[in-house]
C-alpha cells in the first residue's frame, strides 16, 4: 500500500506541478521571444512532458485501483472522495489522450515540416486542454487529500 500511495502521489505531483509550471512559469516567461524560437522551445518542452505524462496516465489507475482492490476490498469499501478522485481522474486521462492525438501529434508533422504557424495554432489548442486539466488536476488533489475529513 505504501509503494502504491507513493507512486501515486509522485505521478499525481509530477503531472499537476508540470502543468502549472508550464502555463504559470514557461509561458510568460517565453512570450517574449521571437515567434520561431518560442514554438522550436514548445515543441522541445512539450516532446519531453508528454514522456513523463503517458508514465502518469498508466501509473495512476494502476496504483489507484491496486490500492481500491488490494487495500480497501473493492469499490464497496471506498468513500465517496475516491469515487470523485476516480471520475476526474478519467476525465484528466480522456483529456490528454484527445490533446495528444488531435493536437500534440499534428503539432509534431507540422513542426518536422517546419510550418511554424501551424505548428504555433496547435500548441495554442494544447494550452487550452492543458489549462482545463490543470483546474481538474488541482481540485483532484484538494478532494482527494481533504476528502477523508469531510
Ligand atoms: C483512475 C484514477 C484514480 C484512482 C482509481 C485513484 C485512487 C486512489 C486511492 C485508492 C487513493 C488512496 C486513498 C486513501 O489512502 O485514503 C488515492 C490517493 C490519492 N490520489 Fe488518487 N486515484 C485516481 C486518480 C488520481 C488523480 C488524477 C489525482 C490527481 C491529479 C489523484 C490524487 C491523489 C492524491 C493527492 C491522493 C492522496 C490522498 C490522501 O491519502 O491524502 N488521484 N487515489
């Protein structure tokens, strides 16, 4: 249960903190640049994130319901918090797989054809999906840490 809450919580981390960091610290701080440079740094930021974040999509359900049937004794026996965490969580997953697929992938073909605007139109489309994740991810985790006290 130990491990399975730990890597729970770092994949949870890993994806929320990564996507605050983006949208919060990244993007001001790059808006700045020339519009070349600053879709060759997205591209680069976002070929490097989406590594760690398909790890992110498989670990969670697979430590969460490790820690539901292995722990708790099924779905029976887990408060409502969790069933709240489940839903959004795979609202979160369905989420990335349509930014990843829709946009992140045309993002690439349009960055290796060097079509920089294009290629700046979908990673705008990523910032708004990224965007409606973060708000999910943060009130996942406000439900899920504060949940068992309600
Ligand atoms: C299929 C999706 C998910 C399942 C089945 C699941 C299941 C669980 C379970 C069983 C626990 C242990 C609860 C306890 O010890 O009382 C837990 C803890 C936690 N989960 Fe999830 N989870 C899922 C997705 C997520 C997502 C998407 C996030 C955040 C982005 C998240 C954040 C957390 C946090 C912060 C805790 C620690 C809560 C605490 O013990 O204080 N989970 N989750």
């Amino acid at each position: 249960m130990a491990i399975a809450l730990l890597l729970h919580l770092l994949a949870a981390t890993l994806w929320v903190g990564g996507m605050f960091f983006a949208l919060w610290i990244l993007r001001p701080a790059a808006l700045p640049l020339p519009l070349a440079e600053r879709v060759g740094l997205w591209t680069r930021v976002l070929e490097r994130f989406m590594v760690i974040v398909w790890g992110v999509v498989i670990t969670l359900p697979a430590t969460g319901y490790w820690m539901i049937f292995m722990g708790f004794g099924g779905m029976q026996g887990v408060g409502g918090h969790i069933r709240l965490m489940e839903g959004m969580g795979w609202i979160m997953i369905a989420i990335f797989l349509i930014l990843y697929f829709r946009s992140f992938r045309p993002m690439q073909r349009m960055a290796r054809e060097l079509l920089i605007p294009e290629t700046g139109l979908y990673i705008e489309k990523i910032r708004q999906y990224v965007r409606i994740n973060l708000i999910l991810g943060l009130v996942t985790i406000s439900t899920a840490g504060a949940g068992r006290y309600w």
